[in-house]
C-alpha cells in the first residue's frame, strides 16, 4: 500500500496535478513548502515532495538512475544526477507502486522541478520516465503555475 492509497481518488486528483504517464509508468509528485525547515529571513526555503511512480506495464521495471532540473524564481537551475532514489534501486512489479519523500533547498520562494528517471525493464533494455514539471510554491508567493 502507498501512501496515497489512503486517499479518496478524487481527492487524490485535487491534490496531485503534477502527473506524467510514459512507457507505462506513471509518476506523480506531491510537493509541500516545509516551513519547520526554511527560515525565509536568510534566504533558505525548503519543500519536500513525495513521488509515486506506478508500474502500469505487464512486466516489472526496475529504477536505475535520475536527472533533476531545479530553478529557482531567479531563473538559476542545477542539474543534480545520481544513482537510484534516496538510496534505493527498487524494482516495480507489474501493477505495484514505489512512493518515496525527499526535499529540495532554494535561495528564494518559489521554483520549479522537472526531470527523468532511467528504468531497465526485464529484457535489459534502459528507458526514460518524464518527471511532470512541478511547483515549489511557499507561503510567500502567490501560487501560480510556471
């Protein structure tokens, strides 16, 4: 069970407009301002974001690697490349899910993040995932779609 399992479906849609369907495997990201963490009078906004990538393929997939792009309200991006997530290499079976959180750092209030993740299915064969752009929006600006 995900954690967003528990979660009426309807209410899941409100909730998680960021969503990417490719190849077969769906990814949708909950991103969430974490104000416990970010202390906005020096510059330093955190957010955190829970990801479910769901295997909607007949055969199971395994995770490999990941490329994010974060840019922040100024326009600057870094690109952050690595092994796995937080971690982990999980293999997805078919009609499974894999959910996990992790956070995200910035100089301003608001950004976007957008990226991909390099799967290998069970012939072997390396493809890569859409990770839906999505908002990182603090209390400190309107929430707007970028």
């Amino acid at each position: 069970m995900t954690q967003f399992e528990d979660i009426e479906t309807e209410a899941l849609d409100d909730l998680l407009p960021y969503e990417a369907l490719t190849a077969g495997v769906r990814v949708r990201v909950l991103p969430e301002y974490d104000e416990e963490q970010s202390e906005p009078d020096e510059a330093y906004y955190f957010w955190t974001y829970t990801v479910e990538i769901s295997n909607e393929r007949d055969t199971p997939v395994q995770l490999k690697s990941r490329i994010w792009q974060i840019t922040d309200a100024i326009g600057h991006t870094e690109e952050v490349r690595g092994s796995g997530v937080v971690g982990q290499t999980p293999t997805i079976e078919s009609g499974q899910s894999f959910s996990y959180t992790s956070g995200c750092p910035l100089s301003t209030a608001s950004g976007i993040m957008v990226g991909s993740y390099q799967l290998v299915d069970e012939a072997g064969k390396l493809f890569d995932v859409e990770i839906p752009p999505f908002s990182l929006d603090s209390p400190f600006v309107a929430k707007s779609v970028n």
